[in-house]
C-alpha cells in the first residue's frame, strides 16, 4: 500500500467515526496521519521525489514572496506586470511549469516575487507540482478565481496545510520536553477545551515519547498543534488572498478576512496589495546619517522585525561595524527625543529611523 492509500484510508477511518471513536483512538489516528504526510514533505527515497526543476531558486532581496493558486486564475499576469518579468500566460492549465522569480520594489526594498507553478487538488499527495512549494518563503499571495474563491481557498489551504505549510498562525503555545525518566506530565495553565488528556497519551504513545513534560499555556490548543509541535518541521507563514476582480464583485470580496481585491488587467486596488505585502513581511526600513552628511534616503538598511536592534542594524552592513562602535545616534519613532538619543547595540530600532555610528 502506497503512502497516499495509507494517508486516504486513515482519513476515510477519522471522517466515519468521528462520533464514536475515543480520544485516545483519535488521538493516534492525528499521529499515524501526520507521520505519513512527514514521508510526503520530505521523501527518503528516490523516484521522483525531490524538488523539480525550477525550484532550486537563488535568494535576492529582502524577503521572498510566493505565488499560489490554481493554474489559469491571473497569477503570471499579475506578476508580469508587478515586476516586469516575463512568466509565459495563457489561458491552458498549467502554464507556468517552474518557478519563475522577478523582483518587486516596495518601499525602497527589494521584495523577491516567486511564481510558483498551479496547485491542484491533491497535489500535497504527490500529484501534480504542488508539492515543491517554497517553504521558505516569508509571505505567500493566494491567488483566487473570483467565480468560486471560498472554494478554491479551502481547496488551497488544504493543499498547504499538507506540506506542513501554517498560514496566518503562530507556533502553538505549546512545549514538549523530553526526559531520561519519570513517565508523563501534562499540565496545562489553561482550560483544555479542544483536547483531553487521553487524547494527548495517544499523540505521545504513537511517537514512543515515554517520558516527556507537556505544558499547554494558551487556551484552545488542539491535538493538531500537538502533532504540530512533535514533529517539528512546521512552517508558519503570513497570507494574503488575492482575487482578480471587477469593480461591481469589491464589497463581497472584502468580506474574506486577509483578502486584497486586485484587477491586473485594469491596475486596481494595486497599491493597496503592494501596503498589503509590506505590512505582513514585517519590514523595518533605517537610513544611515555619516557624520556631517545629511541621511541617506535613496538605500534604506532593511531589517525584519524581531530583528531590528542596532546591533541587526550594523551586521547587516558589515559584522566589523558592531565591534567598532563607541555609540549610536537614533532620530525617529523609537528615540525619545526629536534631537536624536544616544543608544548602544540593544536599541530596537523603528521603521524610517535615521541611525549615525560613532566608532572607538
């Protein structure tokens, strides 16, 4: 039996017992499941396995964004015109075959656009090219067709959520520590509302964890977000839903929480998608000032937020730059004053902040 009959037959077993099966039975059923769709993110063996071609893709610019969505709905227009690179359109499936990147400026930063070739139902099953999409990417535009887009987003978000792909979540609030002995404790900080403690023991006995601490600290965690938290090769990834549209179709598709109604044959609502991706990538622009120079405005230092103290700030233009600082100066949102403040290496920096580094 192959590893997509495995994965089918489990499935069918979780959606007709669903009623009666215990939480512990259910709770191996999820483990079972998510070992299985482990083989098909990350095959061990040859045959066709590994990534196609087109997918071993040069990383430029400040972050990388991916395009997905089913072949024919507008996703190689799009691009072509945001960027101005040639990904071949037409109106037959499966067009696009490999990855095609362009380049996208936002803001003075240049943001990596990937266009990835269509998903199709069952592709995180091995089917069609669906499975080589780019986990790597820091924000993925999902393409809708504007005639059936609820339906096209469950397809799709099944589609991802099969090659371990979490959109618009944070990793769950969840923490599994192994140790040498002492069986297991679960406690929990929080009502456990969505998962019991059987249903938990079967999670952890399908993955022979014998002896393990799990602490549950935010409310309605799941069994998923356990299975999540085990097997460790989760993405979790922002998404904006794309839909090309007509003037007259805009108010019902703003109704789709994370979506951004565009029309590339007519270039509306554009802009909007362009503060969409800057707004979700995170991105910290910062000036550099040279002593007695006015500041640089024309190559902003981007930094990812999380990321943006000043010490981020010097070793993304030279690693030396943070051992030779004496100080540094900060104008902008994050100073206290308008005169500027002086600031060490720790100093979390502010989008649009102006930063001068005075050497020893």
């Amino acid at each position: 039996m192959t590893t997509v009959q495995k994965i089918k037959e489990i499935e069918d077993e979780m959606a007709t017992q669903k009623n009666k099966a215990t939480s512990y039975h259910l709770g191996q059923l999820k483990a079972k499941l998510a070992k299985l769709r482990r083989e098909l993110i990350s095959p061990s063996g040859g045959g066709g396995g590994g990534p196609g071609i087109g997918f071993d893709v040069a990383r430029t610019g400040v972050a990388s964004v991916g395009f997905v969505g089913f072949p024919s709905v507008g996703k190689s227009t799009l691009m072509s015109k945001l960027t101005g690179t040639h990904s071949e359109v037409s109106e037959i499936d499966f067009t696009t075959l490999t990855t095609v990147p362009g380049t996208l400026k936002v803001h003075g930063a240049p943001i990596q656009i990937l266009d990835l070739p269509g998903i199709i139902e069952g592709a995180n099953d091995g089917r069609g090219r669906g499975r080589q999409v780019a986990r790597t990417c820091n924000l993925i535009f999902i393409v809708l067709d504007v005639l059936k887009p609820l339906g096209d987003k469950k397809i799709i978000e099944g589609e991802l959520e099969g090659f371990g792909i979490r959109l618009n979540k944070k990793p769950p609030a969840i923490l599994v520590r192994k140790k040498d002995k002492g069986g297991i404790a679960i406690t929990n900080t929080v009502p456990l509302t969505n998962i019991d403690q059987e249903e938990i023991k079967a999670i952890l006995s399908e993955y022979k964890l014998s002896n393990v601490d799990v602490t549950i600290r935010e409310p309605n965690m799941t069994a998923d977000d356990l299975v999540d938290v085990i097997e460790g090769n989760r993405v979790y990834i922002p998404a904006l839903y794309i839909d090309a549209i007509s003037i007259e179709e805009l108010d019902l598709l703003y109704k789709i929480p994370h979506s951004v109604p565009i029309s590339s044959r007519e270039w509306l609502n554009i802009d909007e998608l362009s503060e969409k991706m800057w707004d979700a990538l995170e991105l910290v622009r910062v000036y550099t000032k040279p002593r007695g120079q006015s500041p640089d405005y024309s190559a902003p230092v981007v930094l990812r937020r999380g990321r943006c103290s000043v010490e981020d700030f010097c070793n993304a233009i030279h690693k030396e730059i943070a051992k030779q600082m004496k100080y540094a100066v900060v104008w902008g949102a994050s100073a206290k004053h308008s005169r500027g403040q002086k600031v060490g290496l720790d100093h979390i920096l502010e989008d649009e902040d102006v930063v001068h580094i005075a050497k020893k």
